[in-house]
C-alpha cells in the first residue's frame, strides 16, 4: 500500500503587512522526495520553509502531516538557551544508542561538540543545527542553506549523507554542483506563485526561461487586443450613436487583468568599472611561511600574479586561506620571504565577515558615510566610479526599495547583505577584486550576473569561494591549502585541481608499488630525452587558440569602435580608453601567438 504524502499545504495565504506572500498555495511532499527549492533573493523561500515546518502560521489555510511522520526544519540561527555545549544541544531528544549519530556527524561537518555554546561561532552553530537534523533522521528534511559555513570537504562529506538516506529532503544552496548532484525535482517561487517541475536542478534554467517566454508572449498578445479594442471603442463613439457596452466591459476586464500582471523582478544592474591599468607584475611572493605559535599556517611559498590573472584559493575551513590572502595584500607580514607589490594597484575587498558594513546603521546610512562615497554638501548624494549618484537610485540598481534604504543593516537577509557589500565594492574603481567567500547567500542570477562581470574585468582577481561550480566558472590558476602549511598551484579551477591532484597520487601510487627489479649489469647511459610538456604546458597549450581567439575579437570590435571618425570629438575620454585597451589586447595577442609558437614547438621535440 502507498504511504500517504509527507507533508500537504492546501489554500495557503500569507501576507506580512503589504503584499501576500503566497496565495492560493497548493504544494505535496511525497516520501522519497528530493526537491530543490528555488528563487529570487526576497522571493520568500525561507518563509515557505517555515510554513512546511509549521514555525510560520499562515492567514488561511492547512498544513498536513500524516501521524507517525516526522517533518525537521534546519534552522538558521536556533535558540541554544539551556544547553552549555554544541554536542548537548545537537544530542538533546535522542536515545542513548543514537547519541554516535552527532559524533559522526560532527566529524563530518567539522565542528567540536565540546565547545561551549557561548563562546561557538555562527557557523559553528549552524553545523550543529544541521547535525542535530541529521542525528534525528527524520521523513523529511527542510535545508535552508545548509552549505554556509561547510568547506569543500564537509559539504563533500553532506552530498554523500544525503545521497545514501532514504528520507525526503527539500533544499536551499546558492551552490549549484549540490543541487544538481542532489535533485530530482525543483519548486520555483516566483512572484507569490509555485511551481514545480519533475527534473532536477540542471534542467531549471531552461525550464524558467521557457516560462518566461511564454508569460512575454501572453502579455504581448494581450496588449495588441487591448489596443484594438481601445481604438474600436474610440472610432465607435462617431460611427454609432450606442457602443457595445459588452466590448466596452470586456475592454474594462482586459486592462484589470494587465494591470494585475505582477512585473518580474530584473537582475541587478550591477557593473565593474576598471581603474586605472595596473603593472604587468601585481604581486610577487618569494618564500613567504607564517605560523602562530606552533600551529603552521604556511610552509614557504612562492607565487607570481600578474595583470588579468584569476587566482582561486581552496582548501577546508581555518586552513589558512585568509591569512594567505592577506599576506598577499600586505596586510598581515609572513615570517620569512618577501611581497611584492606592483605599480598603480587599485585594490577593492570584499570580506567574508561582513565588517565593511554596521549592522545598525540603515543601508542609506551605510553608503553616505562610507568616507570614499560621501558627496560633500549633498547628504542624499553618493559617489559611484566617480560619478554623483542618488542614494536610492544607486540602491535600486541592486534590487533595493525605498523602504528598505532607511531600514537597519541587521535586519537584511544574507542575500541582500552581500547585494548591499558588493553596491559598495561595485562604487569604486579598481584594477584588483579580492573576493572573499562572496557567493555566500547570493540567488542563481546573481551569480551568474556576477560572473559574468568578472570575465569582462580587465583587473586581476583573487578568490575564496567553497562554491565549484564558481570557482570553475571563474578561476584560471587554483593555489590549494590542505593542511600542514602546504600550499600547491595547480592550472584552472576547482575540477582542473582534483584531477591534477588525483592523476598525481596515482602516479605516485604506481611509483611507490613497483616492486624492485633484479640486479642487472650496468648498461651504457642513454643519451638524455628531449624534454616534453609538463601538465601545465599541455594545459596552457590547449587553451591558447582560445586565448588567442578571444583576443583577436576582442581587437576587431575595438577597431570597429575607432572606426568612428566623430569619436574623438564626441567622446574624447571613451577614444583615449579604446585606444589604450587595443594597444594592450594587440601586445597580448602577440605574447600569446608568440607562446603558442614556443609550446607547439616544444611539443613537436618531445
């Protein structure tokens, strides 16, 4: 006999003081379930989350939940008051003989179950909230981002739990790799409305876009009937004395049915405004090591970046990568080595602490008393890569409203908090981005707008990120931290490195269990072999022709654009520019053919 749904929401509405929420809501979470839910930063995912688990009452409506099921909600920031350690909250309501399920999961998620609650972090909080869930096994799981705050590793060891359970789970992540590895159908809010569809997260885009395509047809369409009748109900007052007052009502209809079209959010108009152009060489580290006290954060370590580079750095939580980081930028001095710095850097951070922003202070507040912003004499006024801009009006680019720019910082979801660091970050000119953990909370389209952005940056960028589908999107070199001050530079992003890392160990692998030859008479020397390319090379080499591809498009359309004789009279600042920038692609069109050249020749010898 089939088991009944898990969870049933009938005819929910729910409105917070303006607008509903949901209306009409209808949604079934079957047993065995594994559902991604998606959409907009704002759109209410959280709420809906809320209302499954029965911690948000809506204003009409009925929740469900057969007897004998059990419904779990990870929550965010959960209440440890009574508890004096994380182990004693995530092992509270469990037998005796289930108390191994924390331990396990505490190993996996990386968070002591000793420390005392008063003194654990957020995020070590969080791993215990979602260690809890785990230990309890529920029917269902509600996951409201439960990748926060996980390094690669544990959310690794999170993908396989929940591979191998055989509850129902409903997910929000901002981190795509652990959607599309873990679902198998997906529920969109958008605009108060839910859908859903039987394929997992890799098949969302498409699906999202075809609705939209097919909502701009309809309203389209419905725009050149309200046009005909308009014109038919003008014309008709001179051609008859008596309209039709049933077209007329149906006109009245159309224009109410228009009007009640909600209009869809668009992304953010954020952009990246490069600076002036930066040295050739942006960093040098030569030999840097760091450790505090007998704890070794860096062995020495040496790293060339140069203008345009796009460096990632991986590895788990509190391996050091920060600190790296910061050595890089001169901020924190290594023990031994040296840093070099480049000429003319324009650097522009974003922490992963936030502390670029005062949480009581209102997003208003925040921009003009940001000593680079501020427009003296005009309180209403912010600088933006140079320009004055309105508060508000810089603040709508990035999908604020004017009710929330007087509203305090705290009160801001994660989402809209790394939205508001990066409208600050994205005001400035810079030559080099250094992005610390920024895909944090961030919906899909604003990921993809903000990669998108980096790709077009002319500057040098530096990056910490646990999300993989990012980092390959973005990166061109990894440095990886595992541990014990290592630190390694591998070519591309996140997959390039695990497959280098893995065709390494097995190299070394088969090296250590070659069994050992027999004795043999001496032979001659052979003659030494012509070196051949080494993993980088072959990489490098095979992603040259696209290099140079780019480069040279990138030259046509530059030339096409100083094809305007009227250009320089025009707009003389926009001339100058081009001209700098076509005189840079040209010289790096010939480093990289030049490069090629070496490469393929060198491949030819081996």
């Amino acid at each position: 006999m089939a088991r009944p749904p898990l969870l049933q929401l009938s005819d929910i509405s729910l409105t917070f003081g303006g607008e509903p929420v949901f209306d009409a809501l209808d949604l079934v979470v079957q047993p065995g379930d594994r559902v991604a839910l998606v959409g907009r930063n704002g759109s209410g995912k959280s709420t809906l989350m809320k209302v499954m688990a029965g911690l948000v009452e809506p204003d009409r409506g009925t929740r469900v939940v057969p007897p004998g099921e059990s419904v779990r909600y990870m929550e965010q920031d959960p209440d440890m008051g009574g508890y004096s350690t994380l182990g004693e909250f995530a092992q509270a309501g469990l037998e005796p003989g289930e108390l191994y399920r924390v331990e396990r999961a505490a190993e996996g998620l990386k968070f002591d179950p000793e420390r005392p609650v008063e003194t654990a972090s957020g995020g070590e909080r969080r791993r215990a909230a979602l260690a809890k869930l785990m230990a309890e096994a529920p029917d269902l799981m509600l996951l409201d981002e439960p990748t926060n705050h996980l390094d690669i590793e544990a959310i690794g060891w999170l993908e396989d739990e929940l591979r191998a359970t055989k509850a129902a789970y409903v997910l929000i992540s901002h981190d795509r790799a652990f959607l599309n590895a873990l679902s198998r159908a997906t529920l969109w809010i958008d605009r108060g409305q839910v859908r859903r569809q039987e394929r997992g997260f890799s098949a969302f885009e498409t699906w999202r876009d075809k609705v939209w395509e097919e909502e701009d047809q309809q309203r389209h369409k419905m725009d050149r009937k309200i046009k005909a009748e308009a014109r038919w109900a003008v014309e008709g007052i001179s051609a008859r004395r008596k309209r039709n007052q049933g077209r007329v009502r149906a006109l009245q209809d159309l224009r109410s049915e228009r009007a009640a079209m909600i209009k869809r959010q668009g992304t953010a108009a954020m952009a990246l405004d490069q600076g002036p152009k930066s040295g050739r060489k942006v960093i040098e580290a030569d030999g840097i090591s760091k450790a505090y006290g007998d704890k070794v954060i860096l062995r020495p370590f040496s790293i060339k970046i140069q203008r345009g580079d796009r460096v990632a750095f991986v590895g788990p939580n509190g391996v050091g990568k920060t600190t790296l980081l910061k050595m890089l930028m001169g901020e924190v001095a290594p023990d031994e080595g040296t840093v070099q710095h480049g000429t003319n850097l324009v650097p522009a951070i974003f922490d992963q602490a936030r502390a670029q922003l005062d949480g009581d202070a209102s997003l208003w507040e925040n921009l003009t008393g940001d000593p680079e912003m501020r427009v003296s004499g005009k309180a209403d006024q912010i600088l933006v890569r140079g320009q004055p801009r309105h508060v508000v009006g810089y603040l709508k680019d990035f999908l604020f409203d004017e009710r929330q720019a007087r509203a305090p910082v705290r009160s801001l979801s994660g989402g809209e908090k790394a939205r508001l660091l990066l409208a600050k970050l994205m005001a400035r000119e810079s030559n080099l981005l250094v992005l610390d953990e920024p895909t944090n909370d961030l919906d899909v389209e604003t990921l993809d707008l903000l990669q998108e952005l980096l790709d077009d940056y002319d500057g040098t960028v530096l990056l910490v990120s646990h999300d993989r589908d990012f980092l390959d999107r973005v990166a061109a070199t990894t440095v990886a931290m595992e541990g014990g001050g290592r630190a390694t530079v591998y070519a591309g992003g996140w997959s390039d490195y695990r497959a280098q890392r893995t065709e390494n160990a097995g190299a070394h692998a088969a090296k250590s269990e070659k069994p050992k030859a027999a004795e043999k008479p001496a032979k001659p020397a052979p003659k030494p072999a012509k070196p051949g390319l080494t993993f980088t090379e072959k990489h490098r080499l095979e992603e040259l022709p696209a290099v140079i591809e780019r480069l040279e498009a990138e030259i046509a359309k530059l030339g096409g654009l100083l094809a305007d004789p009227e250009l320089f009279t025009r707009e003389p600042v926009k001339f100058q520019k081009a001209t700098e920038m076509l005189a840079e692609r040209q010289a790096a069109l010939t480093e990289a053919e030049e490069e090629w050249l070496t490469l393929e020749e060198k491949a030819a010898e081996a």
